[in-house]
C-alpha cells in the first residue's frame, strides 16, 4: 500500500511538473541577422547611385517634371535621414547653413525654394547631364569598417553646354535595415586652386 502511495504520488508530481512545463511562457529568441560585409563593389554601386540621383532631379527640373518629390524620395533612399542625424556639409554653403542636419536643409540644398535657406538656388537644378566619380588611389580611398564604409575621392559633373565641374567628396555610408548602404556623412568642397 506504501509503495503504491508513493507511486500515485510520483504520478501527480510527474503530471503536475509536465503541465507547468507545457504552460511556461513563451520567450522571444532573439533573431540575429547576419549580412554578409559591404564590399568595394557595392560602396562604388551607393556612389554610382548617388550620381545617377543627382542627374534623375536635374533632369525632372530640365523637363518641367516634379523634380521635388523625386528628390524628397532621393533624399529617403540614398541618405540615412529617415533614420537618424546626416551630417551634411555640402560644396557652395557657408555661414550658419553650411552644415545641413536634417532632410529640409539637405532638400533646400538640392532644390532650393526654402525661405529659411534664402542662398540656396538648388545645386541639382542645375542642368546637369553627368556625374561620375572616382576613387581616390584608385579604391584605396574606399575603407570599409563592419556595417560602415567610407569614401574619398572626385565627383565629376557635366552640364548641358560641356562644362565640366570636379568637387572633392567624401561619404560615409552605413547599411540600412532594407540591406542597402546609406549616406550618413556627406563632405563636399571645390578643390584648392593655388593663384
């Protein structure tokens, strides 16, 4: 009779424990996304698209097309702005509005037509056809650090009469959570020219 107690008893603490494990708690796994590391090709591809952006405004402007939606989406595709700061210091600003930390100071740049920006004419309304870049040391000048790269080089653009402007660009880029590279840093200047 003993022994059966004990039995039945061990049962009861045997189901007993089975039902409070079955009825624990769901606990989230944490998800590790694993991507694979940014690579030269890819940050010259972010650059490429830069540039291809650059000429898709111009181009809308030159047409009499909505160039302003397509560089407010330009500035939520190729920038980091829809996601944090981008420190943006573009070629022909200076004063107070030479760096540009948010999406309105960074479209007033490129469109103009900002009161709170009354020296910006809008750098993409420019007619301009091309835009190409390179690299300085020929992708030397490409460092790539984990989910970060980082540009320095020329960017060379074209407008409808020929004429040919160089800047010196640097950029940084960071991977967005939609996979593709981001620019969170964006330095711009004309190159020194020694009288």
């Amino acid at each position: 009779m003993k022994k059966s107690l004990i039995s039945a008893a061990a049962a009861v603490l045997a189901a007993l424990l089975a039902s409070a494990c079955s009825k624990a708690p769901d606990v989230p796994v944490p998800v590790v996304v694993v991507r694979a590391p940014i690579t030269v090709a890819e940050v010259n591809a972010a650059q490429q698209g830069w540039c291809d952006a650059l000429i898709s405004i111009a181009k809308a402007h030159a047409e009499g097309g909505d160039y302003k939606t397509i560089a407010t989406t330009v500035l939520s595709n190729v920038y980091n702005y829809d996601n944090g700061i981008v420190l943006f210091n573009p070629t022909l600003s200076f004063g107070a509005q030479t760096f540009r930390l948010d999406k309105e100071g960074a479209a007033a740049y490129f469109i103009g037509g900002n009161p709170k920006f009354p020296n910006d004419s809008g750098f993409a309304l420019k007619p301009w056809v091309n835009c190409s870049y390179t690299n300085a040391g020929n992708n030397a000048g490409v460092l790539i650090e984990g989910e970060t790269a980082m540009t320095m080089g020329n960017v060379t653009l074209i407008d409808a009469k020929g004429a040919q402007t160089t800047v010196d660009k640097f950029f940084a880029f960071k991977r967005g959570a939609d996979g593709k590279l981001k620019i969170i840093v964006h330095k711009s200047s004309l190159p020194f020219a020694p009288t």
